[in-house]
C-alpha cells in the first residue's frame, strides 16, 4: 500500500444499501474519503492524526 493509493475500501454497516454514504480507505499514514455516489470524483486523505481527532469529535457528538 502506498500513501496515494487508498486500500480496503468500506462504508459504515449501518448505511445499509443506501448510496448516499462515504467510504474509507488506509492510506499509508491515515485514510481516504470519498462519496458513494460518485466515486470517480475522488477522495481526499488525511494524516493518522487528523483522522484520529475527527474521529474522536465523532464518538463524543461534538457535531451533534
């Protein structure tokens, strides 16, 4: 795996067979985001850290 080639693509379990989801990949030092619907447009990468932080934000509802 390198760090411009997202691997192991998935989406959250609990978006069922819905389109209108993200998914995530490893990257080498973080991960890889892009839109289900529309997965030619891209992704975009963050560090281990960012995504460490924003997943953090996520499980204590700071979006919310």
């Amino acid at each position: 795996m390198t760090a411009l080639m997202p691997a192991n693509w998935r989406k959250s379990s609990r978006s069922g067979q819905r389109t209108s989801c993200v998914e995530v990949g490893r990257v080498a030092d973080g991960a890889a985001v892009r839109d289900t619907k529309d997965r030619s447009a891209g992704y975009f990468t963050t560090t281990d850290t960012q995504w460490t932080a924003f997943i953090d934000a996520v499980k204590s509802n700071r979006f919310d």
